[in-house]
C-alpha cells in the first residue's frame, strides 16, 4: 500500500445503511423483512398467474410478466445483502461484491425503464391501431421488444460497471447508503471521473429524459384517440388498461428525479436513501398492487392461481 498522494486497493467498502443508531437496526429489519417478503410473493403470483391463464397470454400480460420477474430481481439486489448487514452486525461489502451489486442493480433499473417504454408502446398500438393490434404485437415482436429491452439494459450496466472497475480509490471507503450506488462510489473516487460522468449525462438523458417523453408521446395520442370515442363506457374501458402502466410510470419517476435532479444540500444523503428505498424496494412491492387490484381478469387468475381452481370454459 502507498500513501502520500498515490492511491491503494480497496478490498472492501463500508455501507452506513440507513441509520446508524444500533436500537434501530431490529426495527429496519423487521421492516425491510416484511417488504421484501410481499414483493417475493407478489410479483412472483403476477407472474405464474399470468403463466398459467390462458386468458392472459396476450403482450400486455406478457410485459407485465416480465416487468414483475424485473422488480422481484431488483428488490433482490439489494435488500437481501442489507438484511444479511443487519443480522450479522456488520457493515462491510467486498469490492468484487460491490461492482456486482452495482451491475446488477442497474439492470434491473434498465430494463424497468425499457420495459415501461414497451408497454407503452403497446397500449398505443392497442387503443390507437385496434385494427392491427393483433399483426403488429405479435409473439416474435414480443419477445424482440423484451429481448432489445434486456441487451439495452445489459449495455446500460456493463459500461458503468467497466468504467468504474477502472478507478482507484482513496482512504476513505465510506459509502453512505444502504447499497452501493453509483454516484456515492463516483464521489469517494481519487482518479478522473471525467468518463464516467460524460457516460452518465448521455444514458440518464436517455432513461430520465428521452424513455419518459417517448412515453409522454404514446399517452398524447391515446388519449387523443380516447377522447374521440363517443360513448362513456367505451371511453373509460380504455382509460382503465393504461391507468396502472401510468400509476406506475409516475412512482418510479418520481423518485428518480428525487435523486438525479434535486439539487444537493446538507441532508441530500438522507434524501438519497429515503428516494432509493421508493424506487428500489417500495415500487416492486407496490406493482403488483398497481397491476391486479383495478384489473378483473388479474384478479380473477390471481384467486384462480391461489386456490388452484381449473379455468371455466366460456
């Protein structure tokens, strides 16, 4: 190890996690526990009751499904690892573990991103293409979107990860989060992080600026398209496929802008974390939600799934 002013190699950081008060942590866990819990069973009956209703293989349900298995796996990158921290009264996360967390967490919050786009998409071509709906969102398309979705989020995560195994990293090991995140990371960095924040500026403009007003787009247009329709029945059937794909879309983006574009103040630590914990932990816990509740064929495959009652021919 060098001192003075070279670098030497970080074999592990020091997550602070939420709080640091020790009469807390028993309480965090219990409740951190319990979220992770719903989210697990939530999204995974999303997604086997979509699976097995024959009812539901449509794309719209098709996304939904990979939208919950996406959620279920970004709540599992990081919850899991700061429960373990809590039982084990520790605070520590290797470095080779941290850069994994971190590819792994960005992801998943990719392919979020892409996949709302998606069902966008598909919700205009379903309400503003009726008549093509069924040519253009077929299974091969489907699944092309998905698969587009999963390497753009692949490409998104592996060049922030590479980029960031390339910087060295000073005295200070300190992240002051409850998982490794990348801005945190960037600011404990002692090499030029000139790189990284040109390739942060580029793919967030495209994640929280250009997904979101693509998205904006697709909803001008349908609702444009909805507005037409003459009857108020008619009008509100189609509102309802796209009110939850919208419930959605505002809870996570309104928690990225709480962390990407609040500008910083003494306590904007504290706000990270508290806007981490909506869009990492609490938004997988509260789709599944979003997605049945106001939705009767989700309900009905949901209570079909759970008491394992066969499906009425019609």
């Amino acid at each position: 190890m060098e001192t003075g002013n070279h670098t030497f190699s970080v074999s592990e950081f020091l997550l602070l996690g939420l709080s640091e008060q020790q009469e807390q942590q028993p309480l965090l866990f219990g409740i951190f526990l319990s979220m992770y819990l719903v989210t697990v069973v939530g999204n995974l009956v999303i997604s086997l009751a979509i699976g097995s209703d024959p009812h539901l293989h449509t794309p719209m349900y098709f996304f939904l499904a990979n939208f919950s298995l996406t959620d279920l796996g970004l709540s599992s990158t990081t919850v899991p690892r700061m429960l373990v921290n809590i039982q084990a009264h520790t605070q520590t996360i290797p470095y080779a573990g941290c850069l994994s967390q971190i590819y792994f967490f960005l992801w998943f919050i990719g392919l979020d991103v892409f996949l709302l786009a998606v069902m966008a998409y598909d919700r205009l071509v379903a309400i503003c293409h009726p008549l093509h709906y069924t040519l253009v969102m077929s299974p091969r398309c489907c699944v092309l979107l998905v698969v587009m979705s999963l390497l753009l989020a692949h490409s998104y995560s592996l060049t922030h990860t590479v980029l960031l195994a390339q910087l060295s990293f000073c005295a200070d090991n300190t992240i002051p989060h409850f998982f490794c995140e990348l801005l945190p990371l960037l600011k404990l960095s002692c090499s030029d992080t000139y790189a990284n924040q040109c390739v942060l500026t580029y793919w967030g403009g495209a994640l929280t600026i250009l997904i979101p007003l693509l998205i904006v787009i697709s909803y001008v247009c349908i609702v444009a398209t909805i507005v037409r329709v003459p009857s108020a029945s008619g009008k509100w059937k189609a509102f309802s496929t796209c009110s939850s794909h919208l419930s959605a879309i505002c809870l996570f983006y309104a928690s990225a802008v709480g962390v990407y574009f609040v500008p910083s103040s003494a306590d904007s630590a504290s706000k990270d974390r508290i806007a981490a914990v909506i869009y990492a932990v609490v938004t997988p816990m509260l789709n599944p939600f979003i997605y049945s509740l106001r939705n009767k064929d989700m309900k009905d495959a949901v209570g079909r799934l759970l008491s394992r009652r066969p499906l009425q021919s019609p």
